[in-house]
C-alpha cells in the first residue's frame, strides 16, 4: 500500500464512527486549548518583560555596592551601629529589611575602575525630587529616576535624552502630560518644566529643564521624571549644596559597564572579582531573572494541569482505537489475507490515532488563539489599561507548532498499543470470527 | 505435463497442544492444476476451511508442505509471501466481509489499493470488474445498502480485480437463497471457463459440487474419496 493512500485510509477510518472519534477529538481539544492558553500567557508576559528590559536598563551594566563591613554578621544578635552605613533599598527577606552598605566615594570608584572587565563606572546619583512644575503654576510630586545611557525608554511622544547634551533635557511620564496643561504629548515636547529639590540646609532650588520626550508607563519608568546627565548632575550638585566633598561624593551605589558581547560565564567572572573586592554586583538579567523565573513557574504548573487534561485524553484515544481494531477484527484480517503486510496494518492504526490527535490539537490550538487574543484584548482595554504594552496573552507560531507536534506524538504513543494488536492479527483467526 | 499451480505434500495442521491437541488436519496430498474447478466437501468440522486456509498460504501446515508450481513455499516470509498472496490468489468468503460503510467501488479496488495501484488505474479496473458483475451502476452505493447477491457479487468483483490466478470459496452459496445462489455459482464457473482462472470451492452442498471438474471429499482431516467429472 502506498503511504499516501494508507494516510487516506487512515483519515477515513476516523469518521467511520463519528460521535466516537468527536468525543475523543473533544477531550484532546480541552487539553491542547489549555496548552495554548497557558503558553500564551507565559509568552505575552515574557515577551511584555523583554521589551521591558530595555527600559529598565542597558543589558551591559550592573549596579554595584559595597558590602558593608559588618552586613554579613551572623544573624543572630542585632547589629553593631555604623555611622558610615548607608541604609538602602528594600532587600529580598521579611517586608521592611534593608541593606545596610557602605558608601561608595572616590577612592571606591577608581577601585572598582581598576577591576579587570570594568570598562566605566559611575556612581547613581540619587534625586529626591520635591516637585514639578510647569508655566501654569500647579505643583506635583515626581520621582526622579535614573538615566543610564543605553538604556531605551518606551517613548509615547519625543525622543530619549541625549546623555552628551550640555543643555538640561528631561523625559517626562505620560501621566504627566494633562495635570502639567499640555494638550497631549506631543505638544509637551520642547516645553520648559521646573523640578524643585531641596539641599541640605533646607533651601530650595529649581531648575528647568526642556521636555525632550513622554515616556509611557511600564515595569521600568512608571511615574518618574527622566533627566540627562546635564540634567542629573544639576539637581543632584543643587541639592548637595552646603556638604563636604566627602559627604557628597558618598553614594550608595554604583553603576558598571562592561564588555556587551560578554559570555555569561566572563559575567559571572567578572562579578566574582567584583565579590572579591567587597562589592555586591547586580545585572539588570539578574534583577528581571526572578521575575521571569516566577512566570515560568506558574506558567510550568499551568502546562502540568493541561498536561494531566491530555494524559486523560490519550486514555480515550486508546480506548476509542481499541474499539476499532475490535469492531474491525475481520476487515483486518482480510487485509492481511489480501497480502497487507503487519507494518502497513500497525501504520493505518498509528496514523489514525495521530490524526486525531492533530484535529484535537489543531481546533484546541485554533480556538485557544481565538479566546486568548479576544480575553487579552477586552483586559487590556480595562483591567491592565495601566499597563500599556502589555499583551497577557501572546502566541508565537512555534510553540503553537510545538504543541500541536507534542499532541500528536502523545496520540501516536496512545496508538500503538490498539495498533500493535491489529498488527498481530493472525488473518486466520480473523477471518473465522463470526 | 507443467506443474501443479497448487500441491499440498502430506499436509498436518494440530490445533493446541498436549492433552488439548487437536489434529484437524492428518496427512492431506492433493495437485491442483492451472484452470481446473475443484470442490473440497465434507461436513462441518472436517477440516475444509484449515484444508483451504493452508492452500492459500493464510496458514502454515504443522507438517508436509505446499508447493506452488512446484515451488515449495516454507520459505515464503513476510513482504514476499504477501506479495504472492495478493497477486495469485482471490478470495471470496461466505460472510462477505465487506466494510459496510465504504461504497462498493472502495471495497472492490481493496487489493489494487494493497498492491500499491495508482488511483486512476484502481478505479478503472475496479469500474471493469464491477461492469463484469453486472454491478456498476452500485459503485457509489454503500456496500452495506446492497442485497445479499449484489454484496456476493461484489466480493466476486473484487476477488477478481487483480487478475487473480486462483480464486478460493468458502462456502460462497452458504448465505444466500437458491436463486442468488445460483446466479453467483454460474458466474464463478464462467470465470472459471472463460478466464481460465483456477476455481476452489469449500462447500457441504453436493449441488454446487456437482458443477466441478473434481470432488474431494474430506473427513476428520483425511480424505476419504475423490471423483472426477464424468
Ligand atoms: N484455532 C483453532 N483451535 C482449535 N481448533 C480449531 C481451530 N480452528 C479450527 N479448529 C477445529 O478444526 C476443525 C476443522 O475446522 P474447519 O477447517 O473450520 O472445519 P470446516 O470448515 O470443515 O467446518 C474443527 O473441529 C474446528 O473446531
Ligand atoms: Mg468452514
């Protein structure tokens, strides 16, 4: 026989019992429409990530701070009291806990510049901001985020800042844009806006700064104000006004560039020497890899439960192709008897279970494409309206092709037990069966 | 005088084993010639269909041997004696054993499509065969809406479709009335007379016997007489 004409036997043979074969299609449907969404989903918030992370930061820098001396006592008894320390940002552990660090000043810097694989480093200025303003007088409360150059804001109007101007450019968020009495984004570009901050000895200062873009709002830049380096280093020399060279130059933490075609492993390296020396160091990969690491794993517990849905369904296939090699006992036999080798009989069996797993999968696929493209768009326009960019559920065409694929082998595993037995027939026997 | 087509060497088939053995067949010789009619009779459970079975190579007799012109086949295995199989012998049965849901053209080409027979020249015979039976315009009927003749004839049809050298009946009268019967009984021995198609029929019924060239009658595996047409 033909493979082709055994492929179209096979097809055939399939609708001979159709409320059997819908059935068996059903179940298989149920767990590839599962697949399809749960992958969706993990591959809409990946993708959403990745496009994130040229927001958050340039993928060839890492922040580095210095480890405190007296961070990593022993945890029981409390901690001795360092006038130097700088109490950080909010650590992983119990809501509330701190780094504490040690300040990184001038000495740090040309330290860390010293390190093999260290090709620039700066500190992070921090900005407290106390207001923005724009001509109409109104004042709002704005964070100031940093601006690493390489770094890609998600622009809504505008352009990123230019880290080599001289002149004071800042990208303001979106949200911005009405309060400040812009008409939209694009009319805020190259308007004047005022930031405020306040130095030490409790004097205000405020500087203006043209609009150069409008960032939208997403993982990385919700609802902060992005200057230049002009910019940065402005605010940031304003609101140091009256303190000491050492009290100024005292950061908490430091920014490092490297070699952008470092392998993972020079990465790694390079943050053991970094340890070395008493800093910790963080990659922006490191920082995203815990976020992406918790969708992976919802998204893993999700395929397992449609994984389960389809183990069940290949119970079905089994069941239905056993009814089949049953029901067609003697056809088989005649088969054999006509001079249909056993290979060709255990082919039309197998094919048939795939094809049945490709229908399940293709319309479970299909529909799921269907139901996750319309429950993401209807979200997006309400739920996650805050989080433009975002598509919850997404689909590329090889992890669809990939299920599909995974279907039917697991169908033609099913197969091969009913199909294994029609091969074994022994024609004789068939063909006395009354 | 050329070799038989088909010649079974003192032929055995046992059924089980030990206490529960069960010898069906004890010691059956017999040469079968090119375009010859042969009638195996004998009662139910003497060992005709197993007789028949072994001819046709369906099966492999526990002891002695059956040669095809003069060829012995113990060495026939797999792809080869498929192949052998599905060009030599036709087969019609007393079930019919047609696949009731596919159209009648579908269940005749069946062993064109085996063969690997093109589409184009599968329906072509299979329409010739069909026109021969005087079935052609059934084609695309449901093999399951057909009378019992027309099923019968159908079998005839597609037993023959592939330009068969032998054609085994299985009681092939047993399911239908003594009219039809008839009918599908002269066009058997048509074939027989005019394609020169070699004719072997397993019946109990000493009427359809009658119409072959020879007789061989069979009891608890042996045969007991053998009688040649007058
Ligand atoms: N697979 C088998 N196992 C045991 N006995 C069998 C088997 N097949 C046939 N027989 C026995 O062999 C004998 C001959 O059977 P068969 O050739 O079908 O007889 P007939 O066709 O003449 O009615 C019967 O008694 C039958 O019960
Ligand atoms: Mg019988």
């Amino acid at each position: 026989m033909k493979t082709l004409d055994l492929i179209g036997s096979a097809i055939g043979n399939t609708f001979r019992s159709k409320t059997r074969t819908i059935l068996t299609i059903l179940a298989i449907f149920v767990g590839a429409f599962t697949l399809t969404i749960t992958n969706g989903l993990g591959t809409g918030i990946n993708r959403y990530i990745d496009d994130t992370v040229a927001a958050i930061g340039a993928d060839d820098v890492m922040t580095v701070t210095k480890v405190a001396d007296n961070a990593s006592d022993d945890a029981d008894g409390p901690r001795e009291y360092d006038p130097d320390a700088i109490s950080g940002g909010p650590v992983a552990g119990p809501p509330g806990s701190t780094a504490v660090v040690a300040p990184i000043g001038t000495t740090q810097l040309d330290e860390l510049a010293a390190i093999e694989g260290v090709e620039r480093v700066q500190p992070t200025k921090t900005i407290d901001a106390d207001y923005i303003t724009s001509d109409d007088g109104m004042k709002y409360e704005i964070g100031v985020g940093g601006f690493v150059n390489g770094m890609q804001l998600q622009l809504a109007a505008g352009e990123q800042p230019d880290a080599a101007a001289s002149e004071s450019q800042v990208v303001i968020p979106d949200s911005y844009v009405d309060a400040l009495g812009f008409d939209d984004a694009d009319a805020a570009i190259g308007e004047t806006v005022t930031l405020a901050v306040t130095d030490s000895e409790g004097v205000q200062h405020e500087l203006e700064a043209t609009v150069v873009g409008v960032a939208e709002a997403s993982l990385g830049t919700t609802s902060s104000a992005v200057p230049n380096d002009a910019f940065g280093d402005a605010l940031f020399d304003a609101q140091s006004t009256g303190l000491d060279a050492s009290e100024r130059d005292a950061f908490s933490e430091a920014t490092v560039w490297f070699d952008a075609d470092s392998t993972e492993e020079e990465i790694t390296a390079l943050q053991d020497r970094l340890a070395d020396a008493g800093y910790d160091s963080t990659t922006v990969t490191e920082q995203l890899g815990t976020f992406k690491a918790v969708i992976d794993g919802i998204v893993l517990v999700l395929n397992a439960f449609a994984i389960i849905a389809l183990l069940a369904a290949s119970f079905g296939i089994v069941n239905t192709l056993l009814m089949s090699v049953q029901e067609r006992t003697r056809e088989i036999g005649l088969m054999k008897a006509m001079g249909m080798g056993s290979g060709k009989v255990f082919g039309l069996f197998s094919l048939e279970a795939v094809f049945i797993g490709f229908l399940g999968s293709a319309i479970g696929a299909g529909l799921g494409m269907l139901v996750g493209t319309a429950v993401s768009s209807a979200l997006g326009g309400a739920l996650l309206a805050d989080l433009p960019g975002l598509t919850l559920i997404a689909f590329d065409p090889v992890s669809i092709a990939v299920i599909i694929l995974v279907v039917m082998g697991v169908a033609f595993l099913a197969g091969t037990l009913p199909a294994a037995r029609a091969a074994r027939q022994d024609p004789v026997e068939s063909l006395r069966y009354e | 005088m050329t070799a038989p087509i088909l010649s079974a060497k003192d032929v055995h088939k046992s059924y089980g084993r030990g206490p529960n053995r069960f010898d069906a067949l004890k010691g059956v010789s017999l040469d079968i010639h090119e375009g010859e009619s042969v009638a195996i009779i004998g009662k139910s459970g003497s060992g005709k269909s197993t007789l028949m079975h072994v001819l046709a190579l369906l099966d492999q007799p526990t002891e002695g041997s059956i040669e095809l012109e003069g060829a012995d086949t113990r060495g026939l295995r797999g792809a080869k004696l498929n192949r052998t199989r599905n060009k030599t012998f036709g087969f019609v049965f007393q079930q019919f054993f047609l696949t009731p849901n596919a159209s009648v053209i579908e269940n005749v080409v069946l062993p064109l499509k085996i063969a690997g027979v093109g589409r184009g020249e599968r329906k072509r015979r299979g329409l010739a065969a069909l026109e021969q039976l005087e079935l052609d315009d059934k084609a695309r009927n449901k093999a399951v809406n057909l009378s019992g003749g027309q099923k019968q004839r159908s079998v005839i049809a597609r037993a023959l479709v592939n330009n068969p050298r032998v054609i085994f009946a299985d009681e092939p009268t047993g399911n239908l009335d003594t009219a039809t019967g008839a009918v599908v009984e002269d066009i058997l021995f048509d074939l027989n007379r005019e394609q020169g198609i070699t004719l072997i029929v397993v019946t109990h019924d000493e009427e359809l016997a009658a119409r072959c060239d020879r007789r061989i009658y069979i009891r608890d595996g042996v045969i007991v007489d053998e009688e040649v047409a007058a």
